[in-house]
C-alpha cells in the first residue's frame, strides 16, 4: 500500500503497523520486567497487560480507512447542509416575505375564484340540486 496510503492518508500504512507491533512487543517487555523487578505487583501486572491487549489494533489500514472514510462523509453532509441552508436562504426568504406580505382576505378570494375558475360552481349546483 506505500504510495497510496502515503499519498492519500500521509503515512505509510504497512509501516506504521510495523512499528505498532514493535511498540507492542516492547511494552510486553517493559511489563513483564515491571513484575520481576517488583514494581508491579500481580495485578497491576494484569490490569497493564489487559490494557495493552485492548488498545492493540491489528489492523492499522482499516482504521486509517475507516477514519478517513467517516471524516470524507463529515465534510459532504456539512457541505450539504451549508448547500441546504444558503439555498433556502436564498429562494426561501424572499419567496416568505413576498407570500407573507399579502393579506389573509386576498388569499380567501384567491381561492374562491380559483374555485370557480375551474368549474366548482357547476359542480356544487349539480351536487345540491
């Protein structure tokens, strides 16, 4: 993966697992001398040996992927939401404020000339005859 993941992550993802097991093989020797030396006891041994083993991660490109991917999906819904709000801002506010400036009574008889205009009168004489 060298080039690619250097190009589109910045590292080197073959190599950064290297040295995470490097690390981690360390570690478990650093633990282990704790314990003989004496500066840890039995389960101080345990409970750093059990937070070694939880924070390994065995696949170190995946989630270099996964993040990347999760961070690649933030930016389009931002990007979405931004798109969202100034075309809302753009068309929505003027459309209110023309819409909302004209009185209740205008749209009463608005809709009442619509509804003879498309033939309501007619039909609601042949319904109550």
């Amino acid at each position: 993966m060298g080039l690619f993941s250097r190009i589109f992550y910045g590292v080197d993802l073959d190599e950064e697992q290297r040295r995470q097991d490097d690390l981690y093989a360390k570690l478990a020797e650093l633990n282990r001398k704790a314990l003989e030396d004496g500066k840890y006891t039995p389960e101080e041994f345990r409970t750093a040996e059990q937070n070694r083993v939880d924070s390994y991660i065995p696949d170190v490109g995946g989630e270099v992927e996964r993040a990347f991917d999760e961070g690649l999906q933030e930016g389009i819904d931002n990007e979405q939401r931004i798109l969202k709000g100034t075309v809302n801002t753009l068309v929505g506010a003027p459309l209110r404020a023309v819409l909302g400036g004209i009185p209740g009574w205008v749209w009463i008889v608005a809709a009442a000339g619509l509804f003879f205009w498309i033939g309501g009168f007619k039909m609601l004489r042949g319904k109550l005859a």
